[in-house]
C-alpha cells in the first residue's frame, strides 16, 4: 500500500493524541495528576493539537474535502464512518474536560467528561485500529495484531508523551515513567510479533485463485497497461526486502529501543531538567519512530490487486 | 446507504470466457467510450500523451502465462467490477455514496457523496475501483446501467458496452441469480469459477476456466498414420484408387 | 417480453438483452434512459484495414460514441479495441490543419503554413514539367491506402509506371502466392468455413487483416468445440486460445507443411477425386532435358493443357470432364517424355528430406507432432466429412445432389509473408489443402468473391513504354504469365524504380514500396524528380534500415540538391513522415470524408457473396484539410489527365464523391456495385445512378448481397456461381477456374534462364532465376539466415502489431497508448537463463545491421530460437502530438532500425532488395539478431535518439488533461 504521508502522520498524530487524551481524561479526571493551568492547557492542547493535526491531515487526504461530513451517516456498516462520529464525538468531553480542568480545577462533571473523553478516545482509536484490520485484501493488516497495535501504540505514545509533560512540569513520578517505559517495551514486542506473524503469513489468496486458473503458476504476462495507473499507484507500493530491514531497524531503535533507554534513565532518578529533557527527547524520538513505523505499515502491507500484476 | 440489500430480486452480472478471450482490448475501449460519456462521465485521462499517463478505465486485459504439469497456456484476462453479492467495498464507505442496487444487485457510485477517501479502492480484492483525481471521486463499472435499461436504445442494443463489442463472444450478461437463465446455464455448463472465493465476497461476475489440457481436441482422435498398403506403394495405391 | 430474431454476432442467448429490459424502481435516481444520440451515421471504419460497419452517435455535435454496426457483413456488430478509439483518433492532437511548404531543412520540421491555391499550383507546375518531359520521373507510392483502384489509375492516366501501394511490404507473397495458386488468396480474400469447419490451423497469424472477421470465427469454432492448431513462434492473441500451439522456428513454415503432405502422401491420404477436378494434377508436363518447353504442359493444337487418358491409352484435352486421366507414371508422346504433375509432386515431397523426422529439428517440432498432426487432418478432413444437403450444378454440367465437404480450413498470413521463402511457403499450405480437398468446400477454406479469377488473374503490368504526355495503356500493377510481361529493357535493366516486374522480383504483384527510396536516392536504375506519398510511414516504421533511410531522405548530391529532389506527402497526422516533406497535403479523418471499399479494389465481400461500401462525412473538419483522394482528382484535373478532364477541359470530377458515383473503369462497371442503373436496381454492372450513395447511405452505408444456396461452395467449377459472376463482371468468362498446383509461369522464367525465350535474364541473374523460380513449391533458408554467421546472431527476431493498434496510428490515441506505450523485447525464460538475463534488463539488440536497445520481459510462450517485440510503439520525439517525456520515444523502441533494407553482397557483387526473390516482398522476419546485457549506466532508456522534429505552425501544444465525455453529462443533467 502506498504510505501516503497524510495518512501515516493521521494515524501516528491521532494515536499519540488519543492515548495522551485518555491518560490525561483519566489520570486528571480521578485527580493522579494536578489540576494546573498551565498543564491542563498545554496537555490538553497538545493532545487535542496532535488529533485535530491528524484529523486535518486526513481531510487533506479526500478528493472532495468539502463533503467531508457526509462522512458521519454511514456509522452502522463503516468504521471510517464510526471513526468519524467517535473522533467528533469525543471533541465534546474531551472538550469539556479541557475547559474544566483547566479554567475549574477537578469537579464531579469534570471526572465524568474526563472518564468520558477518556472512552472517547479508546472508541476512536478502535475505530481506526478496525478501519485497517477489516479490510480481507490485506492479509498484513486483517489480523489479529491490527487492533491491539493501534491501541498499544495509543496509549504507548500517550504515555511517553505524558511523562514528558509531567517531567517538563517537573511532576513526573516513577509509575509514570516505569508505566511509559514497560509500554514501550510492550509496544516493542508486540511489533516484533506483529513482523513476525507477517513474515510467515501464509496467504490463501494467490495469482490462482485470483486469476481462477487452477494449479501450477500463473505469471504475469503483460499489464494492461504499460504505465502506472491508479491501482498501482495507491495498492501497487513495492519496498525491497534489504530497505524494509533498514527500515525495521530504524523503527526499532527510534520508537522502543531508544524510548526505553531514556525512560530508564529516568527511572535511575536523574537530576531535573536533565530528566525533563530526556523525557521530551524520549517522546519525540518516539514519534518519530512511529512515523516510519506506520510508514512501513502501509509500505509492507500486500493489497491482493498486486496479484494481478504479478507484484 | 452503504448497508447491503438483505437480498437483490436480481443478480446482474457477466460470465468471461477464458477459453476464448485473445485479449484484443476491444471490451477495454467500448467501455471507456461508452462510460467517457455515460453515467459516470467523464473518465478522466491525465497526461494522455505524456510520460506521466493515467486514465480512468472500467475494464482491463491483463495477460498470464498458466504454466502445469500439463503444459503452459496463454491466458487473456478482463478484469472489471464483479457486483458482488457481499462488497465491502460498500459497507466500507463511508458516506452512503457506494452502494448496491437492491433490484438488480449492480454495485454503483452516487458521486455527489463520494468524499474521495479511497477506502472502497482498498476493500476492493479486485481492483475494480479507480480514483478520477481530476474529480476527486472514486469510479467503477455500472454494468451499463445506462445501457441495459435504455429506452433511447433499439431494445438488442441494450447490453453492456463491452458484450456488445467483443468480437469473439467471449462475454456473457445476464441474470445469474436466475439458475435457469442463459449465463447461469452456461456457468454450470462450463464449470464457471468465482475469484477469490476465499475473500467471502460472492462475486456475481462468473469466469470460465480455458480448456483443460486433458479435454483438448476430443474431437480429433485420429489413429496414426500408415503407409499405404499397395503393390507399387503409394504411386500404386494412386493407379488402384483410380482404377475404381 | 417477445424478442425479434437476434442480429450480429453477439447473439448467444447469454448475449442478448434482459427478458425484461424495464428498468426496475430502485428509487436511487440513476438515470437508465439517458438520451444517447441526436443522430447516428452508419459509415465505415478506417481504424485499420478490417473495414468495419460502423454506428457513428452524435450528440451535441459531437461524436458520442462508435459501435459496429449489426447488419455489416464484415463485423456483424462487434467492433476492436481500436473501432471504438475512433474518437481519439478524430480529435488526435497530431492533426495537421494546414498545407505546408518546407521552410527549413528536409528533416527538420520546419514548416510555413500556405493555401490550398498555392499547394495546387506548386504540385501542378511540378507534375507538369515531369509529365512533359518524363513521366516516371514520378514516383507515386501510397500506403494503407484503400483507395487503390482510384490511385493506380490516376498514375497511369499521368503515365508513370512508378505506382504501388504498401502491398509490397505487406502481404504481396500471401496474395501472389494465393493468386498463382489458387486464383484467390488468405489475406481478406478468402475466410475458412466458420460455420462448418472442424478443424482450422492458423499460420503466422497475428491481428493483421480481417482482424473481426477472424474473432467472430475463433469465437464460433470455440463455441462448437472445433479444434484449433496454431503454428506461430509466439503464443498470443490467437495463438493463446489455440488447442495446440505449435512454437515453430520461424522461417520453416515451408518445411513443417511440405513434412506434413510427406505424410498424407505416403498414406494415401489426398482427395484423388478433387485433385483432377479442379487441379492441374493431371497435367503432363514436358520432361526434355534442354528443350525450350522443357517443364511446360504439353498442349494440344488449340493450345490446352493435355493430359494422359488411362483408358483411352491417348492424349486428351486436360479439361475434358469425360477424360480419365492418370496422375502418376511416365508417358511419350509424339516422341517425348512426360508425366503428369502430381507425379512430379510425388516424387518431391515423398523424398525422405521432407520427412517429418528430416525437418523436426529445423523446424523445432517434434517429429511425432508433425506426424499427428498430419493424422489429425487426415483424420477430420476423410473421416469426418461433411454434406451439406444443397444440389448443385458443376460446370462440366453434372449435377450434385449434396455439397460435400473435408471440414479442415486454414488461414496464414504474415508469419508466412514476411520471409524471403514466404511466396513458397504461401504455396506449400495452398497444395496442402488442395490435396485435402478442402478449398472452397463445406468446412474448408472459402473464397470471397470476385475471387476466385484465374490463376494468375489478368492483367498484365503496364509500363514498358513510357511516353511524355502520354497515359500507360493499362494500370501499373498485374500479373506476368512470364519473361515476356516483365518491365525490363533490352539490357535487363528495371523499368521501375522499386524493380518490380524486373529480375529482381518477377512476379512482384504489389511492386516494392520498401526499395523506392534507396533507388531514387541512388538513381537505381534512375534518378526521379518528384516522390509523392500517401499515409505510410516510410520514415519510420515502414522502412527497413530507418537511420540509413532517414540519412537517404536528407543526402545531397555535390551541388547541393536533395538527391531525391521532391517529395510530396499526404497524411492526416504529423507522423515521423511528414517532416521529411517539401510539400504537406493535409488529409481528413475518416469520419470527415467519402470512401469506397470497391470491388475494384479490396472488397468486402463475404463468402456468402459479394459487398462493398463507402464512407461519407460524419462530421464537419474543423480545419483546412481536405481530403486526398478529392486532392488527387483536382490535380487529375489541373494537369489535364485525360481522363479527369471533359472534351472542354474542364474538371470531369468535382471531388471524390462525384468520382465514385460517376466514374466507369469499363461501360457498366464502376467503384461501387451496389444500385446501379439509372433507376439504381442493377447490381454489379449497370448504368451510372446519381443517387448511388444515399442508396448506400439508407442501407447502413454499405452493399451486400447472398448467393443462392447452391453458388456459395465449389465456386471455381459452380456452374451457377461462374455465370453469376460473368454476370456482375467479376470474372471476363464463365470458365472454370484450374488449381496450378504445378506454375507453367514460373517455369517460363526458369526457362529464359537456361536460355530460352526472347527476354532472357542476365548472366549474374540466371542462377537466382533457376533456383527461386521453381515451378513447385519448395523451402529454402531465409537469406539472412543462410548468409548471417549463426553462431554470432543465434535467435531470430520477429515483431507484431498489438491488436488494439494499427500500425503506427495507435500511439497518438489518449486511449490506445495507454494499453502500450513501451514495447518490450520478450525473450523465452530459457534462452534468458544462458544468456544470463533477468526479467526487466535492458539488452542492446544487434543484428548485422545495427544495434537497437530496449527492455526485455521473459516469458514461456514463445520459441526459444526467437525474440519478438511489439511493432511500432516506438516512436520519434516531436512527432504524433506525444510530449518528450512520452515512454514511446524514451524507452520504446523500433526493430525497424536493425533490419536491414538489402542482402548481404552475393557472389557477383550485387546486393538485393532484403525480399522475397519471387515477388519483392519484404523479409522483415528474415532478422537475426543476439543480445546483450547493456551497462548500467546504459539502462533506462532506448537508443538510437534522434533528433526531435519542430513542431508545424499554429498547432496547439497537446493536452495535459483530458475530460472527454464531461460535456455530454453536463448537458444532459442541465436538460433534467
């Protein structure tokens, strides 16, 4: 599939926007966190920032932006629809706990929309997460990995991006960083399973019985077409193997391994503002990661019409 | 609405004959003429005599070689919408704008709710779905559905743009969800395969397999060869033949 | 819902409309009845040479769409991939608007804009001067032409010998080979037996001609389960859907069809019966070692064909019906000795170098394939017979209850042309279904009429003298019986410029396009003043040895004159052509101009019986073009052709429409048949009638008419059909028409060789003569082949048209170029393997003449010995409206620039035309090449480059985009 910039930086914003979201919804909601001006503003408006960037970004990714709402009718048979109606919908808590945190300090409504945005927000990544793991012509992605990944990342990026600010505010706490950090191990993980079970995925749709010419090869002949045409452009994306192993590398080291490693520093009780800049560091390194994560999500990701192509 | 009819009262579709297609794009170009101008027009060249060419086309022919134990084939492949009985291409849109006809089961685009986010493209195993991105919206076959109800058409006239084109009669069109239609008949007949059954989406398009190998040439089962049995051979056999 | 009965060919149940064609309530606000057309014109295509009825849909002035048109005898209603990309080709940026005058460089493309006045005037003073003084100082070559019979004759009225059209290049060895044989042809002279046939065999056949015609029967034989056999080194299009595809090696076809007759001889399997009916088999021919009628029939005193009666132990007219004659032996009569043909037959081809298991490895089929399939034939063509239950009347006045039939049919086309061997091996498959029995016969091949004419048909080339002022007493092209008909002077020397008709090309029945520019470049046999050409590419793809042509059409001689002084072009589009033009005539479309397809010409006949058609202006140019043929005929008539001009000297034809009306070629016989007579209720011949055309028009723009069921098989001794076709003027005499299996007129060359005969060749030409003009079919090696050192260029190098593209039309399609704008160089995965090649590389191709790169794509279906690529995809920059990043002119590529245009030097020196030695026609399959892996540095792009051509004045840069269709719906949604 071909990663297209607006969707991988969509889902990477969103996510880390998402899972800061509900840390924040939660966290702040059930008072873990203080209720401060300034922190509730910049908290809530990098977690709100980051969804309503993605958000954009997507919307610059429609052929017709401006119909863009018809996008919310769809909710019973769509989960882009449903990631429409959850992501607006979640703007009304998220929003009332934004304003409430931060200009009324924690009441009981407070609690209720921070809990709500909260769920919000895990609907909407859900929604997102399901948006890929529905779709039957990509093997990569119609798995049982797609959801949990799409969470674990949420709440992964949220979490870093939580301690950063906690730290930043010089606020942070042990569990926080301990939990950021065992996410991000878990995010590890669950990515070298998610490699894993891809690079053994053994495909039961192939030029056979896409082609119904049963037994044997089948090979691709010629196109019909001898220039690259919409199907190729969007479903038709090659990576060689050598590139996508840099690539694994790079995601590796720039989302967990790096992440955890100043995490851990962290957690070894660093004097401030060494703590706070390693935190910070932490969480951009790891978006970082997380883009070229899901840009090798969708760069690795094989859509059946290849097939036909012989790709 | 992009929740699927419980059930169609028809099952329009088209049955492709393997066996028979020689790939001369004559199905490809009707349907880009007839559909430039038709329910869904125009299908937008990009670049036409560029480097950088890109169209809009409803049908393909691609080509493969199918190679067996039995020995190798070439293969001529259209490659269009099959109106599936379960598309996800519709239940994945978003906006209500993909949808399947509840009378006749032909999946169709209404563009004046396409929002052009492509999704229809990716649910779709097949790659029946092209982006005009001149437009901004998503197009695919209609099955002629300007043609095949056409009162402004002679009532013959009103077939798909590419049946009616093909010169070798390699396509069919008809209603598959009738078991005594035509195209039904010529499925069971004929051993008709649906593609990628696995992906669960009931194709209503049928395409029938080339041949086998095994079956080829029945009809010619012509003992060897043997050299005339005549005094003088076969200048002899000549003499005899005309002596009779 | 009650249907009417099915028309077209689309008319499987499966293919028919809904039951109920209602549209049903789905309440979406699709509309199903959208308005379509505000007219449709029923006119002919011209997207290739097929000559299709087409259904034209205007909608808003403009043209909607195009589909076939039902009731057409060629297409029956389904139309190509290219039928119905007429649109782009109407509205193809690459349209020229205007007359052009050369400004700059020939070469270059630099052009001034003039009008039509000024255009006129410079041909007319030109021509003038030339016919004045000498008029094959004219050289007057037309390409894909369809107007022939207009074209032949209006040079002859000029009185230059100097005519042809692209035939010679084409497909003269299939229609000389066919002519000489058989009196008809495969080309789109004759079709198999669709209905009936049940076992076809397809050879060297790709989407040349009588592409739908072929489809629709393809389409039958596979929906009646009949076997299909196709012999083709590449296994597509066709050959994909064959039922055995037979990889042969190219160049052998000769020689796997000569292993098959081995065959069906040794067995006793030939139709005996049909062989003296309607053959030469019987025929004595003289065996006198030496003698000057050595190898000629043996004639009774009124000069016929004699034969050997069994019974009567004598001599008997050949063509007695009541005769019995013997086919084998050896008799003496009057003292000398003779055998009948097939006896000369039998003793070549049941040599044992014509066993199967002799040619297998040459032919790279295995031997047991070759003795299958001769089973196979046999097997269908004796055992499974048909009868079709239609009495008839032969022309010996016997009468037959039932038409019977061998159900075996074959068709061949440029696979068999296009060699050096190609005329024989034409003739090779024509005895083979002879022998079968199988021509013109339920099941077999059949002719379209007028054919079948005698074998050869008359007339002769006209052209030995030319004379100032003066028209030649006959069209250029013909058909030589022998030395005596050749266009030679006393010294041998050609008396045309492309040497047809001479030594070089005896029987070169469609004359040598392909030579003319290097012998006008180099004054072989003599300088010309003025070129004039009309659509063909001959800067390009219709030339062998572009960069040297391309160096011909531009050379000076030491004054510094062109050494081909004038060229005059006609052509609708800016091909790679035009910018070698002094003077650009601008053509129309062929939805903005009236044709004919003519009897005279190349009909459209059916055969079932006999058709033609015409086009007529659809829509309005929007330009300054005109239309070439109406050109011709202004010029005709500015120049005062005798026969353009009235007694007063005015124009005798207004334009071309007038012409075709108006024009008789003989009292009654005109370019169309069809409603004839001043009442317009004549067919074939009849008095000249003004309302022709809307005739033609009201009938969907075409003419067709069905035999009667007892005229349409066995049309070369049907009594009925013979005198049917005396009666339309398609034949001078109801005679029947003989098979030669055995040429009489090759044979007469043959002779003048050994030295007989007034017009004898010269010394360096005897030996060729001897060899080539064989009187038998036989095989030799294709010349590239038998003078190339193998080793260095081990695979043969072929090329195709892709079916959706003609030529080099297809490239300035939006449409068609999108299917293919990079032709690959495919090569088999084994040959690959030990060449150390993987899919996509980049592989100079080099051949003798010169080295061409492109990228390569490995496939299975093709034979290993040979590489092949799609044909003129390539293209020049500045050239068809293509901007110069098009993959066309970057990574497309052009076989044509490694073929060469001549043979190696032969023992005497002398290099010949890269032809068939028989007829001329060009060997462009004769190519071998090797290939090698490029540098890296070199992949990625095709050379030779050439320079890009400028553009011509007021031409609009092409589209970025594209939205054709846009303004239909916009229309139609403001009107709801």
């Amino acid at each position: 599939m071909h990663p297209a910039f607006s969707v991988v930086f969509f889902t990477t914003a969103t996510g880390a926007g998402y899972g800061l979201l509900a840390l924040l919804g939660v966290l702040g909601g059930l008072g873990f966190i203080p209720a401060d001006f300034w922190l509730g503003l910049i908290g809530m408006g990098l977690a709100l920032g980051l969804i309503a960037a993605g958000l954009l970004s997507s919307a610059g990714h429609l052929g017709r932006p401006e119909r863009a709402w018809r996008a919310f009718s769809q909710w019973r048979s769509s989960w882009l629809s449903r990631e429409g109606v959850a992501s607006v919908a979640t703007f009304i808590p998220a929003g009332l706990f934004g304003l409430g945190w931060v200009f009324f300090g924690r009441t009981g409504w407070v609690t209720v929309a921070g809990l709500l945005a909260a769920i919000g927000a895990v609907v909407t990544v859900c929604t997102t997460g399901m948006i890929y793991a529905s779709l039957k012509p990509i093997a990569q992605w119609h798995s049982r990995y797609t959801l949990p990944g799409y969470l674990i990342f949420s709440v992964m990026t949220g979490s870093v991006l939580l301690n950063s600010l906690l730290q930043a505010f010089a606020i942070g706490s042990n569990p926080v960083v301990a939990a950021a950090l065992l996410l991000t191990l878990l995010g590890w993980g669950w990515k070298l399973a998610t490699w894993r079970y891809n690079d053994r995925l053994e495909i039961a749709t192939t030029a056979n019985t896409a082609t119904g010419l049963a037994g044997g090869t089948v090979r691709s002949l010629e196109w019909p077409h001898t220039e690259e045409n919409y199907l190729l452009k969007e479903m038709g994306f090659r990576i060689a193997r050598k590139h996508a192993a840099k690539l694994r590398g790079i995601t590796q080291a720039l989302a967990f391994a790096l992440p955890a490693l100043f995490l851990l520093a962290v957690l070894f009780a660093l004097p401030w503002p060494l703590v706070a800049v390693l935190s910070v560091l932490a969480a951009i390194v790891q978006f970082a990661g997380i883009l070229v994560e899901r840009w090798l999500f969708f760069a690795e990701a094989k859509h059946t019409v290849t097939l036909y192509y012989g790709r | 609405m992009t929740c699927l009819p419980t059930h169609t009262d028809k099952k329009l579709g088209l049955v492709i004959d393997l066996d028979t297609c020689v790939g001369c794009q004559a199905c490809v170009t009707a349907c880009k003429e007839w559909n430039t101008g038709g329910h869904m027009a125009p299908l937008t060249d990009i670049d036409p005599y560029g480097g950088d060419v890109d169209g809009v086309w409803f049908n393909r022919v691609h080509s493969y070689e199918h190679t067996t134990e039995a020995g190798g084939r070439t293969v001529n492949f259209p490659r269009s919408c099959l109106h599936c009985e379960t598309p996800a291409c519709v239940t994945v849109c978003p906006t209500g704008a993909s949808y399947k006809r509840a009378s006749d089961g032909i999946v169709l685009i209404d563009e004046s709710k396409c929002i052009g986010c492509k999704l229809c493209s990716w649910a779709c195993p097949y790659g029946a779905r092209e982006f005009d991105t001149d437009v901004g919206v998503m197009k695919k076959c209609t099955l002629c559905v300007d043609r095949i109800y056409n009162d402004n058409l002679a009532e013959e006239d009103r077939v798909p743009a590419c049946v009616a084109a093909c010169p070798t009669s390699a396509r069919h069109f008809g209603d598959l969800g009738d078991p005594a239609s035509a195209v039904s008949q010529l499925v069971a007949s004929r051993g008709g395969v649906d593609l990628m059954p696995e992906m669960g989406y009931k194709p209503t398009n049928k395409y029938l397999p080339p041949r086998a190998h095994t079956e080829r040439a029945a009809s010619v089962a012509a003992p060897r060869l043997e050299a005339v049995k005549a005094e003088g051979g076969f200048l002899g056999w000549v003499d005899r033949m005309l002596s009779n | 819902m009650n249907h009417g009965a099915p028309r077209g060919a689309n008319s499987a149940p499966s293919q028919r409309p809904l039951a109920d064609t209602r549209a049903p309530d789905e309440g979406d606000g699709v509309d199903t009845s959208p308005d379509v057309s505000d007219s449709i014109a029923k006119t002919t295509c011209y997207m290739c040479a097929c000559r299709c009825g087409i259904d034209v849909h205007i909608k808003d002035g403009k043209i909607r769409y195009i589909n076939g048109n039902k009731d057409h005898p060629v297409n029956r209603g389904v139309i190509c991939g290219k039928g119905s990309s007429g649109i782009m080709q109407h509205y193809s940026p690459a349209r020229l608007k205007k007359p052009l005058l050369r400004s700059g460089p020939r070469g270059s493309g630099e052009f001034r804009e003039i009008e039509w006045e000024e255009a006129f005037s410079i041909a007319t003073e030109r021509l003038s001067n030339i016919r004045r003084t000498d008029p094959k100082k004219l050289a007057f070559f037309t390409g894909r032409d369809q107007s022939q019979s207009l074209t032949g004759w209006w040079a002859s009225q000029f009185g230059t010998p100097n005519f042809a059209a692209h035939g010679g290049f084409c497909s003269v060895n299939m229609a000389a080979g066919g002519l000489y044989t058989i009196g008809g042809s495969f080309w789109e002279f004759g079709e198999p037996d669709w209905d009936n046939t049940k076992y076809f065999m397809l050879f060297g056949v790709a989407e040349d001609h009588d592409s739908n015609p072929i489809k629709i029967g393809l389409g039958k034989l596979k929906a009646r389960g009949a076997k299909v056999v196709s012999i083709n080194p590449c296994r597509t299009g066709y050959n994909a859907i064959a039922d055995d595809w037979i990889g042969i090696r190219p160049g052998t076809d000769g020689l796997f069809v000569f292993a098959l007759i081995h065959e069906l001889l040794k067995a006793g399997r030939v139709d005996l019966d049909y062989l003296l009916r309607y053959t030469n088999a019987h025929v004595l021919v003289v065996q006198e070692p030496g003698a000057a009628d050595e190898g000629l029939f043996l004639r009774d005193s009124e000069n016929n064909p004699v034969a050997w009666d069994r019974v009567a132990k004598a001599c008997i007219n050949a063509a007695d019906p009541d005769a019995k004659p013997a086919l084998t032996g050896s008799y003496t009569v009057a003292g000398r000795r003779c055998v009948p043909v097939f006896q000369l037959i039998a003793d070549r081809y049941m040599g044992e170098s014509y066993a199967p298991d002799a040619v297998a490895a040459q032919c790279g089929i295995p031997a047991d394939t070759i003795r299958r399939i001769a089973a196979e034939l046999a097997h269908v063509a004796f055992e499974q017979t048909i009868e079709l239950p239609v009495a008839w009347t032969d022309c010996a006045g016997r009468r037959h209850e039932t038409i019977k039939g061998r159900p075996v049919s074959m068709h061949a086309m440029r696979g068999i042309s296009a060699h050096s061997n190609g005329f024989h091996s034409c003739r090779a498959i024509h005895l083979l279904q002879v022998l079968l029995g199988t021509i013109d016969v339920p099941g077999g091949f059949r002719f379209k009429p007028p054919y079948p004419r005698s074998a050869p048909p008359g007339p002769k080339p006209c052209g030995k003298s030319v004379k100032p002022m003066t028209p030649l007493d006959g069209v250029p092209l013909g058909f030589v019986c022998g030395p005596d008909d050749l266009l030679v002077d006393e010294a041998g020397t050609p008396l045309r410029i492309d040497k047809a008709y001479s030594w070089d090309a005896p029987l070169a029945a469609h004359g040598l396009m392909h030579t003319v520019i290097r012998n006008a470049w180099a004054g072989d046999p003599y300088p010309i003043d003025t070129l004039m050409m009309y659509m063909s590419n001959m800067a390009w793809n219709s030339s062998m040895n572009t960069v040297e042509t391309i160096a011909m059409l531009t050379d000076h001689d030491e004054a510094g004159n062109y050494k081909i002084p004038f060229i005059i072009y006609s052509d609708a589009y800016y091909s790679e052509t035009v910018p070698f033009a002094d003077l650009v005539l601008p053509d129309t479309t062929y939805l903005e101009r009236h044709d004919c397809i003519s009897l005279l010409d190349r009909p459209i006949s059916h055969a079932d019986g006999p058709g033609d058609a015409i086009r007529h202006p659809v829509v309005e140019p929007d330009r300054d073009v005109r239309p070439f043929q109406s050109v011709l005929i202004e010029l005709g008539a500015r120049l005062g052709l005798p026969c353009f001009v009235n007694d007063d000297g005015s124009a005798k034809y207004s334009d071309y429409a007038d012409y075709i009306v108006n024009h008789e070629r003989t009292p009654g016989i005109g370019p169309l048949a069809g409603w004839r007579g001043k009442d317009g209720t004549s067919v074939g011949k009849g008095e000249v009638n003004p309302d022709q055309l809307q005739r033609y028009i009201d009938n969907g723009g075409f003419w067709h008419q069905d035999f009667a069921a007892d005229q349409r098989y066995y049309k070369m001794a049907n009594r009925s059909y013979l005198d049917l076709a005396e009666q339309l003027g398609f034949i001078p005499k109801a005679e029947p028409i003989v098979f030669q299996l055995y040429s009489e007129p090759m044979q007469r060359f043959r002779l003048a060789a050994r030295g007989h005969g007034r017009v004898q060749p010269p010394e360096a030409e005897r030996g060729r003569i001897e060899t080539y003009m064989d009187p038998l079919p036989f095989w030799f090696t294709p010349f590239e082949e038998a003078a190339v050192d193998l080793e260095k260029y081990p695979l043969h190098a072929l090329t195709q048209r892709p079916m959706h593209m003609y030529h080099s039309w297809g490239s300035q399609n939006a449409w068609l170029r999108q299917i293919t704008s990079q032709n690959r160089l495919f090569v088999h995965n084994k040959t690959a393997a030990i060449l150390g090649l993987v899919d996509d590389d980049w592989v100079w191709i080099e051949s003798i003449n010169g080295r061409v790169k492109g990228q390569i794509k490995l496939v299975d279906g093709v034979n290993p010995d040979t590489v092949w690529t799609w044909n003129a995809i390539g293209k020049r920059r500045g050239s068809w409206g293509l901007k110069d990043d098009a993959a066309e002119s970057n990574r497309g590529f052009l076989l044509n620039h490694i073929i060469g245009d001549q043979t190696s030097v032969d023992a005497n020196g002398k290099r010949y035309s890269n032809s068939d030695p028989v007829t001329g026609q060009a060997a462009w399959f004769d190519l071998r090449v090797r290939i090698v892996k490029c540098a890296a540095e070199e992949a990625g792009f095709t050379e030779p480059q050439f320079e890009r051509f400028s553009q011509p004045p007021n031409v609009a840069p092409s589209p970025d985009i594209v939205r054709y269709g846009a303004e239909f719906r916009v229309n139609r949604e403001a009107v709801e």
